[in-house]
C-alpha cells in the first residue's frame, strides 16, 4: 500500500491480517484509510461497527459510534447496516432524550429503506417491537387506575402503534398478509376501512412487483438486466421514492457501473432535485468510479447548479484530477468543464475582476497541464487542435475585446502543427471578421494559402472572395498571384507523389510476377524429377482429374500449424480441390485408404441448394486426415438437433478437404449450431459459420470479436506458448474479477502468444494494466494495454491503384488460388483463347499487359461451359 494506496484488494487482505490478529488499534487505522479512497461494502462496515460497538462502553465512544454508523449508511442505502443502527440507538435510550433519538433514527431507516419489498419488512417489524415495548412501559401496575396522565400517554403510545401498522399495510412488501393478519389479532377495534383499501392497493402492486423480485432471486450476480428491467417498470409508474429505492438496491450490487451512476444521477438532477440527496449520490458515483470522466463532469456541474461555494467546487476539480483517468482525452474535458464554470462565474461588464482574472489563470494552467502532465504519461496532449486554446482566444475577443491577446493564442495554436489544416485557418479568419479588422483577415488568409497543405483550394477561393468583396485591384492582383503560384506548387507535388505512388505499385507488380515465375519453374523441376522416363501425359488423361486441373498438395502448411487449411474465402464451392497422388499404380489401390478415396472418385457430385442455407451451416478447419468425417460430424452437431445431411468435401483423389456442410431439419438447430465454433476437434478449432452464397454476398465476413475500443477488456502480448488459460486467470484475478479469457490461437490451433482478458469494470482493467504491464510470466516479460484493436485494413480492391493489379493474401499467392480454368484452355498457344469460360485469355509470351482479374465462376458455370465444349 505504500507503492500504490489504490490497491483494494491489499485493503481487504491487510483488514483482514489485522483482525485475525487482534490488533484492534491497527485495524482502525487501517479501515479509516480505505474508507478515505473507497466507499465501503456493507459487509466491510458491519464487521467494523461490530468491533467499535464491543469496544464501546462509555457515553464519549457511543458517539464515535454514531459517527461511524453516519458514515455507513451513505456509502450504500444497505437495509442490514439501518437496522443495525436503529437497534444500537435503543442502548441509549436512557439517555437525555433517548427515546425521541431512536424514533428518529427508525424514520430515517423507514425513508431509506422502507419500501425495500424484501426486505423492509424487518425493519417496520423492529420499530413496532420498540414502540410495543414502551407501551408495556407505560401500563399501570395490576389492580391500579390509571391516572388521566398515564391514560393519555398509553392511547398516545397505541396510536403509534395503530399508526405504524397502517403505514406499513400500505406498502407492498414481502409477507404483507402476516402483517395484516398480525394488525388483526393486536388491534382490539375493526380495521378501518380506508387501511383495508391502501392494503388491497399496496397486495395488487406487490404482485406486479413479484415477477421482478423472483427474476432478481434466480439471476446471478450482478444481475444488471434484471435490475434495469425493475428500474425500467418502476420508471413508468413514476414514483420517486420507490424509484429511488430500486436505483440504490441496483447500485449496491453493481457499485462499480459508471452507466448506472450516471442514469440514477441524471434522474435526481432532473426529477427529484434535493440538494442533499443529489449531491451525496454525485459524491459517491465519483467515489466508486474515479476513472469516469463523465462523473466528475456531472458533480461539478450539480454542484454549480445547487450553488455550493467556489471552494467547494475548486477542491472537487483537484481531486479529479488525481482520479487517474485513462485517456489523455478525459483530462481535456475535465478541464473544459471547469473552465466554463469559471466562465460562468465572471461579470464581462467590468474591465477587470477577480473572477477574470481567475479564469484567464485557469486557462493558462489547463495549457500547461496538458503539456506538462498529461503528454508525459500518455505520450500525447489529448487536445491535437488546440481547443482550450481556442475557447482562450474566443473568451478574450469576443468577451473582453482583446484581439491582441486572441491573436497571441492563435499564432501559439498554429505553431503547434496546426497551421497546415484549413479549417484551422477559417477558423481564425472568421474570429477576425467578427471581432478584428480587414487588414488582419488578409493576413490571415495569405499565410493560409501559404501553409495549408490539406484543402489549399478553399482557403484560396475565401481569400478571393474577401478581395472581391473589399479590396483594391492592387490587393486582388496579388490575391491572384499569391493563388496561382500556390496552386501551381500543389499539382506539381500532386502530380510527383502520383508518379511516386504508380512507382512504387509497378515495382510491387513486378515482384509479384518474379515470385509466380520462381514458383511456375519449381513446379515445374518438381514435375520433371518425378515424371518417369518415356511416360507422355495428355491434356485430357484421367489422371489430371475431373477438369483436367494439373494435381497440386491439400494444403500449403505454414509455419506452426499442423494440417494444412483452405483460406475462408476459397470455401464457397462443395467440389474442393486436388490432392496428393502417388506414383502411377495400374492394378489400382492396394491399401483400405486408397479403396476408400477410390469409391468417393465415384460419387456423384451433390449441388449445393441455396434455398436450404437457412437450415445448414458451413463447417471448416478440420483436419484432412479426419477418418469418417460425416459420421464424426453427424455425432458431433446431433445435440443441437435433428441432423438431415452431412456432406464432407472430398477432393477428387478421394481426400477429404478438411471442410463440409451439415443440414439440419430446422432453423433452430443451425443457430445452436453456430455455439460450437471453434470447438477443438483432434487438436484443432472447428469454425462453424452461416451458409451463405459469396458470389451474392460478397461483403459477408464472420467475425464474433469486437474490433472497437473496451475499456474493460485487456489486450495481452510476449505471452509464453505453454501458458495455459488457467495460469493466465490465475494471474489475472488478483487485479479483479475476470469474466472471460481468450487465448488467441492460429488455424491450426497452436498458440499465439496473445490473449485477451475480460473485466467486469473499467476501473478493474485499468488497474491491472498498471500492475501487470511489463509482468515476467515464465521467463517472459508481457505487454498490457486496453484493448483497442487497429482499423482492419481496406481490401485491395476497394483501394485506389494507378494500374490493376493481383490481389493476393498477406504471405502471397497461396496454393489453393488456382483460377480453376481446365488445363486444354491454359495450354492455347494462340495469343487469344475461345471466350466460353466468360473471360478472355492473353498468352504470356505475347501479352506485356498484367493479366486481369478473372471473373469468379459457380460450379454451374463450369459444368455448363463442359458441355458445351
């Protein structure tokens, strides 16, 4: 605690040590420090009233108590800690007025947590067993007559009782019929009728409540829908207090939901409105979520609305400050927000006050700040565009006429990268029409024109409008000079970083085709090394398969991964592509395996039925050397239904292609299906996706992972291959309570060395990025940050390129991309091949043109084109 004092779970462990040991002295000052930082839980509390209320024997540390029990019972509205108090109350009821105090302590409980429905009963219960036990006070001695006195203070103290037991059959609470029955049996008078009527009312909203409450009895923690589907009822029936009640019993379990807070606060500032209420719920929304800017935000703002004193609201602002935010653009809105505060603060009719004074201070701290403190830990300044700067300058020309000063923080904004940005410029132009003269606006334009590197054209056409509009022929003609010139340069470097970028695409282009000729002359030295002498192969052989397609390997295997795998997008077609085949056997397959592909050689061809996508899921990265892969998968997916077809994908050698189609007989069961990806299957995660037709979707991609900015997810690096999941929790626990690992893996199911580490809060993961950044886990030193993946990059196609170009994958062309075109058409040694296949082909020797994308065809397309031929 002494390296970092925001530790909580080393606040609980110390806490802990400490009462273990009885050292009552160090436990005090222990639980006073975390309750400094932290609000309390109410277990935290209850062991510590218990222990100050055994050590408490005279009247001077009674008090103490009272102090405590005050500081308690705002941290969480905890129906547990109010009962407690109430009862302690009734130790001093000898005391001075005693009696009054506990009365009143029971009604403060009553107002927080009365319409607890479960349990506020425990409460009314308590109250009236106090108020029974003075009446039993009160009675006079067997066999004597009450004075008048004594008469009246006995029918004062029923009427209590009366009066407690209304109150409490009016609101729908848990076991409201024991109640009521209980009222009927004490009462010695019937029940008033009016009580029967606000009973009946309070049973009939119980039982719309009920529905609630058992949702919230079966869910588990933190039952955060269940809770926001209650607020959301209680919402439409509109009263406050049970609005109120709802909002805290919510929070006391999802204490660390900055939305939650933020919703609760946003009703009390705009519904209910009580300063004290509000404020106290501002305070601590910001106690248990520090890292929330928006918070602070908020409290700053209720705090200014309900008139605090300046002090006040200065000491909240420091202490914001120092919360530890986690983005350098949170301390630029703390600051925005106080500067306007300070704004609002100050009378623009004076020249010169105090309070101007204070916010031009502000303004120059906030610049500094940012500079200083704020790009030292976040290597940026969070404020790129200069906007405090901005609202500066606008604040000292338009409010106190200062355009000298304005000019000053604007030349300072423009030095700071800024000025090749014209918006920039207009903006600065604009403050000066408005609040300067003509002179410095054509100032301010010329030096646009001179350093705008983004839109150089508009900032050129402002400034000819503005010599059009005011100036002389001598200001236009060097308006027009000044344009010219500028515009000139532009193109001339327009054009030379085209030339540049075409440069660059053809030596790409020619790479790319000395990569396919290495690979045409590999292929073809393998070819002739394993080609037996006088043996001649023929364009239309048997051997060279179903569409005369040349035999390539299942798979390219990459390095780390086990069986080969098709790209995802190379799956859409069910016939699959060539595999393996040995030397030349002419009595046919000797082993059961090649008996077993040589019957698949036979089997008709399945079109797939797009009309039945609904009901299939597509199933790939399975292993090739899966034995029976229909009945292996027919077991695997029949939990999730009816299972009416599995269909493997064999190559025509008969090898299996490691993917395949599974039907269901309902929709129902393909969506269960959809659980299962990347279920590991010998070794290797499974990927099931929806069946879906990418010559008419093109654009569809799966992918079940947010690529946006999770403040409560990790994003973990330099991991140790052999870390395990478990290892990795159990690392990760100690900062927080993890909802969910992944260990990131590659096709073929081996590790990355990356993970990713799921909270339950922003305030958890930004903790454990503090104390786990830089980790040695193995021998390895891990990397730590929010995760926050980076903008996928666009595809080939979809980007502007001097000339066309093959589009291929990050290692190169892999294997599996063949154009899928018979090998008699390849072999067309005329410069322009026959145009049946939809495309037309340029012979290489002939052609110094890149040859075009080919047009992407079904299996229909092929088989209509066959036979045609």
């Amino acid at each position: 605690l002494s390296i970092n004092a925001f530790d909580y779970n080393c606040h609980l462990d110390l806490i802990k040590l400490l009462r273990q040991e009885g050292e009552l002295v160090k436990l005090r000052r222990a639980r006073q420090k975390m309750s400094e930082l932290f609000p309390l839980t109410e277990e935290i509390w209850l062991d510590w009233l218990k222990d100050e209320i055994k050590m408490a024997s005279e009247s001077s540390e009674r008090e103490k108590v009272y102090e405590l029990f005050e500081r308690a019972v705002k941290d969480y509205i905890c129906p547990e800690i109010w009962l407690e108090y109430a009862q302690y109350s009734i130790g001093g009821i000898g005391q001075e007025g005693g009696i009054e105090k506990v009365r009143a302590t029971f009604e403060r409980a009553l107002t927080a947590v009365g319409l607890h429905v479960t349990k506020g009963t425990a409460l009314w219960e308590a109250y009236r067993e106090f108020e029974s036990a003075i009446l039993d006070t009160a009675q006079p001695a067997p066999g004597s007559v009450p004075s008048p006195e004594q008469q009246q203070v006995l029918c004062s103290q029923l009427e209590r009782i009366h009066t407690l037991f209304r109150r409490q059959l009016g609101i729908p609470l848990l076991d409201m019929e024991a109640s009521y029955a209980e009222y009927e049996e004490w009462s010695e008078e019937p029940i008033p009728e009016t009580t029967i009527k606000n009973y009946k009312k309070a049973l009939q909203q119980l039982e719309k409540c009920k529905p609630y409450e058992e949702a919230l009895l079966g869910a588990e923690t933190p039952k955060l829908a269940e809770y926001q589907a209650y607020i959301d009822f209680e919402m439409k029936a509109g009263d406050p207090t049970r609005i109120q009640v709802i909002y805290e019993r919510a929070l006391a379990e999802n204490c660390l939901v900055p939305d939650l807070w933020a919703r609760y606060n946003q009703y009390l500032d705009r519904q209910l409105k009580v300063k004290e209420l509000v404020l106290s719920a501002h305070d601590r929304a910001v106690r248990n979520c520090p890292w929330t800017v928006g918070l602070w935000i908020r409290y700053l703002l209720a705090m200014e609305r309900h008139r605090v004193d300046h002090s006040s609201i200065s000491e909240m602002f420091e202490k914001a400050l120092n919360a530890g935010f986690i983005q350098a653009t949170d301390y630029v809105e703390i600051w925005q927000a106080y500067l306007d505060y300070l704004r609002r603060r100050v009378d623009f009719t004076q020249d010169s006050s105090k309070e101007l004074e204070e916010l031009r201070s502000a303004f120059a701290r906030a610049v500094e700040y940012l500079k200083q403190e704020v790009e030292e830990r976040f290597s940026e300044s969070g404020d790129p565009s200069c906007t405090i700067m901005q609202n500066w300058a606008r604040v000292e020309a338009r409010l106190c006429n200062n355009m000298q000063k304005a000019r000053e923080l604007w030349d300072n904004i423009m030095t700071k990268g800024n000025a090749k940005y014209a918006n920039m410029w207009l903006e600065y132009y604009n403050l000066e029409r408005a609040h300067g003269d003509t002179q410095h606006c054509r100032k301010a334009l010329h030096r646009a024109v001179q350093c705008t590197s983004d839109y150089p054209e508009h900032v050129c056409e402002v400034l000819l409008t503005l010599e059009r509009i005011e100036g002389t022929l001598e200001d236009w003609d060097a308006a027009v000079q000044k344009t010219e010139n500028r515009l000139a340069r532009v193109n001339e470097q327009r054009a030379k970083a085209a030339e540049k970028e075409a440069a660059l695409a053809k030596q790409e282009e020619e790479k790319a085709e000395q990569r396919k000729q290495a690979r045409t002359e590999k292929k073809a030295a393998k070819k002739a090394k394993r080609a037996r002498p006088g043996d001649k192969r023929k364009a239309d052989d048997e051997e060279e398969g179903e569409w005369g397609q040349e035999e390539e390997l299942p798979s390219k295997k990459h390095r780390g991964e086990g069986d080969g795998m098709l790209p995802e997008e190379d799956m859409e077609v069910e016939t699959g592509l060539f595999g393996r085949s040995g030397p030349e056997k002419p009595d046919g397959p000797a082993n059961p395996k090649e008996k077993a592909s040589s019957s698949r050689k036979d089997v008709p061809k399945i079109l797939h039925d797009s009309s039945k996508d609904k009901v299939t899921v597509f199933v790939s990265n399975l292993a090739y050397t899966m034995a029976e892969p229909e009945a292996r998968l027919r077991e695997l997916f029949g939990s999730c239904g009816e299972v009416a077809e599995v269909r493997p994908v064999f190559s025509n050698k008969g090898t299996f292609r490691g993917y395949c189609y599974v039907q269901f007989q309902e929709e129902g069961a393909a969506l269960r299906a959809l659980a299962l990806d990347r279920t590991a299957v010998q070794g290797r995660p499974m990927f099931v996706s929806p069946c879906v037709d990418k010559n008419k979707n093109p654009d569809f991609k799966v992918f079940r992972y947010s690529t946006t900015l999770e403040k409560h997810k990790l994003f973990i690096s330099g991991l140790p291959f052999s870390c395990t999941k478990e290892e990795l929790e159990e690392v990760c626990k100690a900062h927080g309570n993890v909802k969910d690992i992944r260990l990131v893996t590659n096709r073929a199911g081996k590790p990355k060395g990356l993970a990713y580490v799921e909270y339950e809060n922003e305030g958890q993961a930004s903790q454990a990025v503090l104390k786990m950044d830089g980790l040695a886990l193995k021998d390895h030193v891990i990397k730590v940050m929010i995760s926050n993946p980076p903008l996928r990059r666009l595809p080939e196609a979809t980007r502007a390129a001097p000339a066309p170009r093959h589009t291929y994958g990050a290692r190169g062309k892999g294997r599996t991309q063949l154009s899928m075109m018979p090998r008699a058409l390849q072999r067309q040694s005329t410069p322009v091949a026959k145009a049946e296949n939809g495309m037309v082909q340029n012979s290489p020797a002939t052609s110094s043109e890149p040859p075009a994308e080919p047009k992407k065809m079904s299996n229909a397309d092929f088989a209509k084109m066959l036979l045609k031929k």
